[in-house]
C-alpha cells in the first residue's frame, strides 16, 4: 500500500540512484585508471601510448611517443591496437579515455589502461608534452 500511495516518491528515489550509480559502473566498464607516475612506469616497460583526442587537440600537445587515434575512428582502426601490448589510453580529462577503453576491452584487449585525469594530469605532474 506503502508503494502505491507513494508511487512518486519510489520513481524519484530509484531514478536518483541510478544515476549515482551510474559513473560508478561506467569506471568499471572503462577498466583501470592509472596515476601519471604508474603510467610512466608502464610507458617505461614499453606500453603503447594511445591518445583518443582529436587531430586538432592532439597537435597542440601530447604524450611523447603518443599514437593518435580519435575516439570516433577507433572502432574502424582498432586493428592499429596491439592486442598482446599493456596500451595507456589519453584523453584530456579522462572521459573520453574511459569510452576508448571500454570499446577495447569488448574487442578482446585486456592490457588496457586510462590516465586518471587525462593530459590534464600529466601537465600538471610536470611531465613532458611534445609538439
């Protein structure tokens, strides 16, 4: 009776904790996220840096050694992904890395990694960009 009466109620507190929930479970789609030190530990052990921004942001700055492949174009090139290689995916803040990375993950690439904060981060770490 609860439940009926009260219908309004139920509907808003199901919807607001969907969408709590929601960047909880797209995190875990998108796989692990790595701290600019842990990536350039993994750089460093020979991973391929994957940069998801587009043409434009990708020449005005980027990860040494950087591939670029924008988001939109991966599903057509991922064949351009190693699939035995550990792949640092960049973006600038982080989201657009998590979608590349769980278009990844769903096409068998399990060594599949995102920079927590995008270029953003490593800027900030004070780390290399290249033009």
């Amino acid at each position: 009776m609860f439940f009926v009466q009260n219908w309004r109620l139920v509907l808003l507190v199901l919807v607001s904790g969907g969408l709590l929930a929601w960047p909880v479970l797209q995190r875990r789609a998108a796989g692990p996220l790595l701290d600019t030190m842990a990536a350039t530990r993994l750089i460093n052990d020979g991973a391929m840096v994957l940069d998801v921004r587009d043409n434009r942001e990708f020449a005005a700055g980027h990860l040494p050694n950087a591939r670029n492949i924008p988001t939109e174009d991966l599903d057509k090139r991922i064949n351009e992904v190693p699939a035995n290689k550990a792949v640092v995916i960049v973006c600038a803040t982080g989201q657009r890395a998590g979608k590349a990375a769980a278009l990844l993950r769903k096409a068998g690439r399990e060594k599949i990694f995102s920079l927590d904060g995008g270029l953003g981060a490593w800027r900030q770490a004070g780390l290399p960009v290249v033009k």
